[in-house]
C-alpha cells in the first residue's frame, strides 16, 4: 500500500480534475464545492465498507 502524501497530485475519479498537492484541504474542498459532499470522510468509510 503506498503511504498518503497531500504534496503528490490527485485526481478526482468523480470529474477527473487533477489538483497538484492537497496541503490545506484543497481536494476536500473540491468534492465538499464541487460534487456537494457534506460528510466526505463518512461517504469514503461507508464506500469502502460497502466494498469488502
């Protein structure tokens, strides 16, 4: 598994915009503005939950 690191890119697999680091929050601001998601970290558990 590699290890979390907010200064590598991300890319949202919802619209596939590409944000170069995620220091401050900035791709949890981008799903929180962009795809209206008010509970991001419970939606990402409850993805992965339904999952397994």
């Amino acid at each position: 598994m590699d290890v979390y690191d907010a200064k590598q890119p991300q890319t949202c697999l919802i619209c596939g915009f590409t944000i170069d680091h995620n220091k401050q929050g900035r791709f949890t601001s981008h799903l929180k503005n962009e795809h209206n998601f008010t509970n991001v970290k419970k939606r990402i558990i409850n993805a992965l939950l339904a999952t397994t």
